[in-house]
C-alpha cells in the first residue's frame, strides 16, 4: 500500500486575507477570525470556565478537524494558559489534510498582534510538511501539539482505535460542508462519539442540517445557537451515552489483544488500571531499568511531566553497553510505502532531530547537523531511491535526490554513486545525549546496580538488587537483559543480539574536509576529535568482546569499495594499529522494537485460545497488562533515531494521554505481538 499524495495548501492572500484555491473557501472570518475562534469554539465550549476549574496534574484534550492557520490552537492555548492553573497540561491534536508552510502561517497570522508571542512560539518549532504525527512540546511542556498531517477519513479512524486518551472537546473546522464534504461524514462523527469522553463539548461555525443530524445519530446532543457576526446559526452541544459503555470505551478492532481495557494511570489518576487494579493512588515514582539512550530519553519525558524518576543500570556510567560508541548516525528509514514499520521509523526520525536539538548543542563534538548522504549501493537500491525521491512526499529540507557531482559537493569528498541527503540528520554522542537527558532536578541516578528481580506488592514494584527498591510504575529498557529479568512472567521476548565492532582511524589532510556522515553498507563520520568512526559489522550468534583485525578489515574493506578516492587518504592499511569499540545491538526478528506494557500472558492465553481454532477476533475482549510495567527495548543499530519517540510512547500511554503515532504503530511495536503469534501457532 503506498501513501495517499501528499500535498501541501494551494493558498492565495486577498486583501491580506488566507483563501484556498483548492476549496474557494475563507480561512477564517473576513470580520475578525480571532473573535471567530474565541466565540465559537472557546465561548461555545466553556473553555475559560473548564480551564479555570481543573484540578492540579489534569490534562485536558481538544481534537480538531482542520488545524489551517493555526488560530483556533493559538486562541486555545492562550486561553488556557491564562485561565488553567500551572500545574496542568493541554494536548491539542489536529488533523490536516493540507498544512500551510511556515511563511504562509506567518502571514495568515500575522493581523493578531495579541497573539504574537504565542505566533513566534509555534512558528519556532512547526514542523516541514511531512505525512504522518509530529508531537510537539510546546510553552515549557504546558501544552503538547500532535499535528497529524494527512487526510481525515484514514487518519481519523487510526486516532479512534486507540481505546485511550479520550478526547474533552472538539472543534469541527474544516472548510464549510458544501465546499469539503469529505470532512463531514457520518464515518467521522460515529469516530468521534468512540474517542469521546463522558460528556465531551463540541462546536463548529456550520449549522448545516446533515451535520447536526450525523452528530445526533451519532450520540451526541445538538444545540442550534447563534452565529458569529453576519452567520444567523452555528452548533454546539456534548456527548450523551453512558460514561461506562463498553461501546464507547473499546472501539471495534481487528486486533483487541492490542487495546488495553484501560488507560494505565495519571498522575493524580483516579482511573481503574489494568487487571482491574485500582490506580487511586497517585502515579508518583517511575524505575527504569537501563540506561542507555532508551532508559535515559525515557526518564526525561517522565520527568518533564512531573515524576520521580530513578534510573538503575549495572554500569556505574549512563551508556555504558550498546550506546556507548563514539559517534551514531542519525538517519532514517524512509518509503514510499505507507507501512506501520516505515511510518514509525520516519516519524521517529523526525522527532528525534527536534528533540535532541533541545537537549544538547550543536557543537560538533557532541553532536553535529552535519546531514547524512545515504548512497545508492547497487542498481535496486538506485530504483528505490529514484521512487522515493518522485513521490513528491517530502519536501527538500527533509530529503534530496542528488547524482554524484552533487553529493561530492556536498560531502567535499569523491563520490561516484547517486543518493540521497538527509539535511537534518548528522552523528550524535550517545553518552553525551544520555548526560543531558538525565540532568534533571527530578531523576536520580543510580549505577552499580544490577536489578535481578521484580515483584508487584500492594500496588508498587519492588526491584531487588543489593536491596529492596520501590516505584509506582517500571519501565525495563536493558535491551537484552530484559529477558532473564522478564522471565517468571511468561511472556516471548525473542531478543538476539547482534554483535557490532566500529573502527576508528586517524583523519589525513585530505579527509578532513569531509563534512558530512556518508551511509553505505556501512558508515563513516566525518573527523570527530581527529578520527572517522568507519562501521560496522553485523556479527549474529557472536559474543566475543574483543576487538578483531578481520572485523576491522571487513570495515575498511567496505569503505574501499563504495569510496575508493576517499579511502586512498586514509591509513586503512594500518589497521592493526586501529582504534575500536565492540557493542552488542539487541534486535527482534521482524526488526522492530518492543514498546508498551508487558502483557498479561496468563490472561492471553485463557482468553485468546480461541485464536488457534479459527474464531473471530472481533468478539474477543481487550487485552490486559501487568499493572505499570512497560518494555522499551530491541531499536538494534536505529536506538538514536527511535529512542526519542519510544519515550513518548511509554509516557503517554502510562499517563493516559494521546498517543504520539497512530494506533497500528502501536500495534507493530507492542511487546505482546510474539505472544499473539506463538498462540496462534498452536492451530
């Protein structure tokens, strides 16, 4: 299946007014789209009211049809600012099918002079036009943005299956039903009653009668009230079904196993956890377990969110194993293709070149934008590449199609290969970004501590190492040494490792002019510290630490054959004097990480054995956890680009907010798919 076109808006400015060329239609109000906004979705919302009264740590959740400009989610955002005490949180997630450009947002918003710090603010972190999710964390971590650029009627019913983080209002937004009707489906209003929840707002300018009748039909209660201005009528109401309703809780899926019967916690939950555990305590404190780049991202965006965090890693040293090389490559993984796997990866990367040029300086001895030139190896990889390049999918500043003068002008190095460049990729220090994650006022580090075991008691964890140590909720990212610990809970966690050896070589005159990492079957990073990290090998079934001259070789031998003219200015023929590391990559068999809770396998294979005989998935119920208890391992040679967004995974789903990526991503990633597969087997 390859992804719908992507396109961006077709817009025209009239009289300094946003028009789409595409839908003849106003962006907002030629009177004063600001006010607009502000009456019918804040007024008619009781926004200001419902912000003013939440309680400390409660999030509140807006979904909109049609983000545009940009000027309902900036109205929203300094509403809630101004009105919800500091202490809480907005997400805000908005599907476009057609995003405007950061210069087209800047003009469009330019008339709300009251709005302009909110307007820099957004415009400094709005992402290039890119299918697929893009969180943002947005006013120091108040408000998180989940733009989701792609057509509504597919990305919609992705949003609806996730079975949590429901939704407290929406703003129905897009063009007006006459001039986009693909926006005001049945289909959409019946997604909207399943994320709802109890007694959910909504609001939209339009008073049109199929619309408040698909709205009614749907569960909800309409209101026909005044409009804006010159506009006699507009709607507005709640959602009426029952708060309990298993229809609305657990919306229909092809794969239940993957839709836990609840949300995991809040930080100040009163929500019943899994199992039926009761979470009325407040989700405090967090372990991880690991700490390399999955353990350390993962602390941090618990810790941003107000949780005690304690990392345990038998290390003394964050990054210490696998992440402990020199330099990695931040590339991605990108495809025509609309895949789960694909979409997670580009996603991932994304995320992951926003997020660490937050967390650490461009310095180019810690990490470095330099980009990233992935060169086509043979006449297949060349096809591809041309494919991914006329799929008009990403814009430039994401990805370019280049021959060889123009990836030697870029690299100011001999290239005879065609490619493609990656201009916000580069290398990063793994150890560096695990530093910077963890300096945090609310994580704790504790190395030299190797957790042998866990045990639930009374609603906490205990980790037992030397001593006895507790937490609300664990999260286990110590790659392959995830599965001894794991196993008195039954669960396959079929986890190899890969054993890798980088190789290290001194820069020459000549080679450090190159400026830019350059991807082949293998990869060499500019001079870092006066040396090239050249790697690195793939060696499965191998757990020999010591460095290897012929691993060394296979290196080198590699580099020579996709750059000779580079490799002639280096002293690859030294290679006995060469500098090294070896790690170990833990990797799953369909090359996908594990992120998510740690199933149940009791309760999966009591209710799930029907699977081998062939009954249908859509009667079976939801699937259960072991209450807080989350994996994050298995991101082989891609842990930089995914650790970052697993993080947001994990987070959300234990706090019960949105997820990051849509529903069959988290479905490809969560940990029970082995177990589901081994179930099935058994027919």
């Amino acid at each position: 299946m390859s992804h719908t076109l992507f396109d961006t808006a077709r817009i025209q400015f009239i009289d300094g007014e946003p028009h789409s060329l595409r839908f003849d239609d106003v962006y907002y109000s030629r009177e004063n789209g600001l006010a607009e906004s502000r009456y019918v979705f804040l007024e008619q919302n009781q926004l200001p009211q419902r912000f003013a009264a939440m309680s400390a740590q409660q999030t509140h959740c807006i979904a909109e049809t049609g983000f545009g400009t940009g000027l309902n989610f900036l109205a929203a955002c300094q509403c809630f600012l101004e009105a919800a005490p500091t202490t809480t949180a907005l997400h805000y997630i908005s599907i476009e099918r057609f995003p405007l450009n950061r210069q087209e947002l800047r003009q469009a918003l330019s008339p709300w002079k009251e709005l302009a710090e909110e307007v820099d603010h957004l415009l400094q972190h709005y992402p290039c036009a890119t299918p697929g999710y893009h969180r943002l964390a947005l006013f120091q971590g108040r408000v998180f943005l989940t733009l989701i650029f792609g057509d509504s009627g597919v990305e919609l019913p992705r949003l609806a299956q996730r079975g949590q983080g429901p939704v407290d209002t929406w703003f129905l937004d897009g063009f007006a039903p006459s001039k986009n009707p693909d926006m005001w489906t049945s289909d959409l209003f019946s997604h909207m009653a399943r994320l709802s929840a109890p007694q959910a707002h909504f609001a939209t300018f339009t008073a049109a009668g199929f619309v408040r009748r698909g709205l009614t039909a749907a569960g909800f209660k309409v209101d026909k009230r005044p409009g804006f201005g010159r506009k006699r009528d507009m709607l507005a109401g709640y959602i009426e079904h029952d708060a309990a309703s298993g229809e609305r809780r657990y919306p229909f899926s092809d794969k239940p196993w993957f839709i836990s019967a609840e949300p995991t916690g809040s930080v100040n939950g009163s929500i019943e956890g899994s199992k039926g555990e009761s979470t009325h305590h407040s989700i405090k404190s967090v372990a991880i377990v690991g700490g390399g780049l999955a353990g350390c991202t993962t602390a941090r965006v618990l810790a941003e969110r107000g949780l005690q965090v304690t990392v345990f890693d038998r290390a003394s040293e964050p990054a210490s194993e696998a992440s402990g090389n020199r330099a990695g490559v931040i590339y991605p993984s990108f495809s025509p293709h609309d895949s789960a796997q694909y979409r997670f990866y580009q996603q991932a990367y994304l995320h992951a070149v926003r997020q660490i040029g937050q967390w650490l300086d461009d310095d180019g001895l810690h990490w470095s934008r330099c980009g990233v030139l992935q060169l086509a190896t043979d006449a297949k990889s060349a096809q591809q590449q041309e494919q991914l390049a006329l799929s008009s999918l990403w814009p430039d500043e994401v990805l370019t199609a280049v021959d060889a003068k123009q990836a030697s002008e870029i690299a100011h190095a001999a290239i005879h290969q065609s490619g493609l460049f990656f201009p916000q990729g580069g290398w990063l220090y793994p150890k560096a970004l695990c530093r910077a994650a963890l300096d945090h006022p609310n994580i704790a580090w504790r190395g030299d501590c190797d957790i042998q075991s866990l045990k639930r008691v009374e609603q906490q964890w205990h980790l037992q190492s030397q001593s006895v140590h507790t937490a609300d909720a664990v999260v286990i990212a110590n790659a392959g040494a995830a599965e001894p610990l794991l196993q008195a809970f039954d669960v396959p966690l079929p986890l190899r490792l890969i054993r890798g050896q980088v190789s290290r070589v001194k820069n020459s005159a000549e080679s450090k002019a190159l400026n830019t990492v350059i991807c082949h079957k293998g990869y060499i990073t500019p001079a870092i510290d006066g040396r090239h990290e050249i790697g690195a090998t793939f060696n499965l079934k191998d757990l020999a630490t010591e460095l290897r001259l012929e691993d060394h070789q296979h290196n080198f031998d590699q580099l020579t054959h996709h750059l000779p003219t580079l490799s002639e200015h280096l002293p690859l023929s030294q290679h006995s004097n060469s500098e090294g590391r070896v790690g170990f990559r833990c990797q799953t068999p369909d090359y996908l990480p594990m992120i998510g809770r740690l199933p149940d396998a009791h309760f999966y294979h009591r209710e799930y054995t029907a699977l081998a005989k062939g009954m249908k998935q859509a009667l079976l119920a939801p699937g259960q956890s072991q209450p807080r208890l989350f994996l994050n391992v298995a991101h082989g040679s891609r842990g930089i680009t995914s650790s970052c967004l697993a993080a947001e995974i994990i987070a959300s789903d234990l706090l019960g907010e949105p997820a990051p990526v849509d529903q069959e991503c988290l479905n490809a990633l969560h940990p029970a798919r082995f177990l589901v597969r081994a179930i099935k087997r058994q027919r």
